[in-house]
C-alpha cells in the first residue's frame, strides 16, 4: 500500500492553560520512564454515518477541545522534572493510503501498520518534542485508521487510553465525562537525581528483526491455562498463559536456530506492570502517568516446563506487587522504584542470558474497543513493537472476550523457528484475518 501526507498541522488546546498550571511536575516514574512513545491504531470502516471530511473535522476539533483538560500534553518537557504548559500544541498528520481497509485487515503486516503512526516509537522526540501525535490515515474506502502516540516520559497504556476515552466522549458531546488525574507527582515526587537511577535497556540489539501477529482465540487459550496450571498456580491467568507459551518457545527457537551458537544458560523475561491498584492508597483508574513496575522472572535450559514458568511469572509479579503494597513515603518511594530497577538490571546486564521482554495492556486497551468517535466503533486496535527491538512481544486484547494477540519480533532466524514450533501452534494463529471470527481449521490460520 502507498501512503501519502497530505497535511500537518499542530493542534493547540482550545481554551488557553492558566498561568497557574503552566508548570507541572513530573513524577518520579515519569522521570525513569524511558525515551519512547506509546503507540496505538484505532481502525474505524466506513458505515455512511459521517463523510470523511466531517469525520476528519470532529477528529481535529475534539483533539482541540480534550487538550484543555489534559494540558500537559500539549506542553514540552523541561529538564526531565517538569513539563512547561505552554500550549504549544501537538502534531497532526493527515495521510491517504491507496489500498482498502478491508484488503490490509485482511492479512496485517507490522511494516503498514507502522506507517499509520505519526512518529517512530523510539524517537528521541518523546523526551524532548511532542508529547501526543496524531495521525489520520483516510482508505479510499473510506476508512479511517487513528494512528496515536503518547510519550512515555508523561504516559504508559492505561493514560492512552484514558485520553482516547475522554477524547471519544468530547467528540459525542459528554466533555466532562471523564476528568484525568494529574496527582502522581504527590505520591511519587520528582528527584533532582533520576539521572542517577535510569534503568538499563533490555536487549534492543540491532539484528536483522521481524515482526509477526499471533492470536491466541478463548477456546485455546481455556486449554493453555489448563495445561499451565499446577499446585502452586492452580488457576493461571489468560495472560501468564500466553507469556509463559511464548516464552517457553522463543527460548526454544533460539537454541533451535544458528542466531545462537553457544545456547545461554539463562533466559530472563522483563514485564512491565501497572501499580495504579498495587500501592497504598491506591491510585486512581484516571491517574496520568508512566505508573509502571518491573520485574524479572529468570529460569535457565533446563527449567522450561510451562507451568514452572507461570509460576516464576506469579512470583515476580507478587514480589513486585508486595513492594508497593504499603504506605509509602517520598524516600522509600525513591528506595523501591529503584530496587525494582537494580534487580531487573543485574539479570539485564548478563552477557551469557536471552533477554526478552512482554508488555501486556490487556484490561487497559480493551475497553478502547467500545470507543466510538460518531461513526460506530473500531473493528480493530492495534500496537505493534518498534522495528528495532529484537526479543520483544506486546500482548493486547482481542474484540472478542477472552482472547489475546500478541505482536512477537525475533531475529529472522529465531522467527524461522518459532513459527514453526507445534506447541505455539496448537494454541495460536497466524495472523488470521481481523474480519473473520476464530478459524474453523488449521488450515485457514496458515
């Protein structure tokens, strides 16, 4: 498919920010949050309700109009401690697509789906620049895919979707329908020293990459989680089942494949965690913010049975839940931020270990798919890894109940493998059509 911009264009808050506001704060997780966007598509087929152009006009306009709640994120990032409320704006692009909507769902590519979005998601951009872009892909159909990127030095999924939300109510005429909360500062303060603390990348090596979709259907997913239960984790959520299949096989993949001459002894998987319901008090569903923990569930080449892995993921995510879960102050909230940080890093570090990293938006994205802009709600969402992470998955939410796909990039050898792996298999679907209900067969899902 062909893309072509037709327009850019910065859209600033249509009510001016008091002088009174023009300074916020960031909070101590958004100071270590790392340099990238959060992206997202919202795909919407044409249903005849509005015209393209008057559905490109409520975009913009509504755009305009969220803004003036949610403020900070038409201002720049100052200092990395604060962001200045200046109203600056932020980017809109306006792009057609030759192709049809129908025809790219039909079988979607992570290489077109990037092109909706209006920016890299590793742009150094989101530490310095914009830190919300826009971009509206028209089909000659007439479809409409909403390409969506939030900084993560102010943001992580559950704020991007509060924003879409509250920005879905704007545009249907409910403007105070849904008010963010901008309080994260207060329970985690700034520190003149976050510079100090940065956490490590996980493996981003820059290897030949390549980005595939699997979806993981409830019928399958309800045998995975039988097969991963155990005593210890009797009743594995949809998520850890997923995680721990995938990574059970990219494991495999890799000792299967030529990438890996000499197998490592150690594999660690880095997962991102929201802690909005994890400290005390807990903090809001509308609280604005990069409100992620870590944590780092290891396990070595002889420790790859599926339900000792969902155990070790239950594991990580209890110790990481039970750090937050007490009333902290500003020096013990600075002391387990950056406990969490330090023992991710030291398993990160390791020369002789697969690093791999899944982020889950599961409940956070979900709700998006009842998002409706005045033209009926999306068909599909979607968010797909940066084309240059390697050992990377992101797991969302299906439209329908219960089910999960996940966006998986490996080197092209280790993809070679785990695409045929006939455990993943037995469980999950190669990028089958978004327009069609489960396959029936096998054979329709390859």
């Amino acid at each position: 498919m062909e893309f072509e911009i037709i327009k850019r264009e910065t859209i600033k808050p249509s009510s001016p920010t008091p002088h009174y506001l023009r300074n916020f704060k960031l909070s101590l997780l958004d100071q270590l949050g790392p340099v990238a966007y959060e992206p997202l598509v919202l795909f919407y087929p044409k249903n005849g309700i509005a015209t393209t152009e008057k559905s490109v006009w409520i975009i913009k306009k509504s755009l305009s109009e969220t803004l003036t709640r949610f403020y900070p994120l038409a201002g720049r990032i100052k200092g990395n401690i604060s962001i200045d409320c200046n109203d600056h704006g932020v980017d809109y692009v306006e792009a057609r697509v030759n192709g049809l909507l129908s025809t790219f769902l039909s079988k979607p590519d992570a290489q077109t789906l990037r092109k909706l979005l209006p920016v890299d998601a590793e742009s150094p951009e989101a530490g310095r620049g914009p830190l919300l872009l826009v971009q509206a892909n028209v089909f000659d159909c007439g479809g409409l895919a909403i390409g969506v990127c939030m900084s993560h030095k102010l943001a992580d999924a559950a704020s991007l979707s509060t924003f879409i939300m509250a920005w879905s109510a704007t545009a249907l005429g409910f403007s105070q329908a849904l008010l963010p909360d901008f309080s994260a500062s207060f329970r985690f303060p700034p520190t003149d020293h976050a510079s100090s603390f940065q956490r490590s990348s996980v493996d981003v090596k820059r290897v030949n990459c390549v980005t595939k979709r699997f979806v993981f259907y409830a019928s399958k997913i309800a045998g995975l989680r039988t097969k991963a239960a155990s005593a210890i984790v009797d009743q594995p959520t949809h998520a850890e089942a997923v995680t721990a299949l995938i990574w059970r096989c990219a494991v495999a993949a890799a000792s299967r494949s030529s990438s890996s001459l000499q197998f490592p002894k150690l594999s660690v998987l880095s997962q991102s965690v929201d802690i909005r319901k994890r400290v005390v008090p807990p903090l809001s569903d509308d609280s604005i913010g990069n409100l992620m923990g870590y944590f780092a569930a290891h396990t070595d080449e002889t420790e790859l049975e599926l339900q000792g892995l969902v155990a070790k993921l239950r594991k990580g995510i209890k110790e990481l839940s039970n750090s937050y879960a007490k009333r902290l102050q500003k020096d013990q909230a600075l002391q387990v931020v950056c406990k969490s940080f330090k023992e991710a890093d030291e398993l990160i570090k390791r020369d002789d270990i697969i690093n791999f990293y899944v982020g889950t938006d599961l409940c956070n994205y979900k709700l998006l798919y009842g998002v409706s802009f005045g033209w009926g709600k999306p068909i599909w969402l979607s968010k797909v890894p940066a084309a240059s992470n390697n050992n990377v998955a992101s797991l969302v939410s299906t439209r329908e109940d219960g089910g999960i796909e996940a966006w998986v990039t490996l080197s092209e050898e280790d993809m070679a493998a785990f695409e045929q792996d006939q455990e993943l298999l037995a469980f999950a679907f190669m990028n089958p059509s978004v327009l069609e209900v489960e396959p029936i067969t096998r054979k329709s899902a390859l």
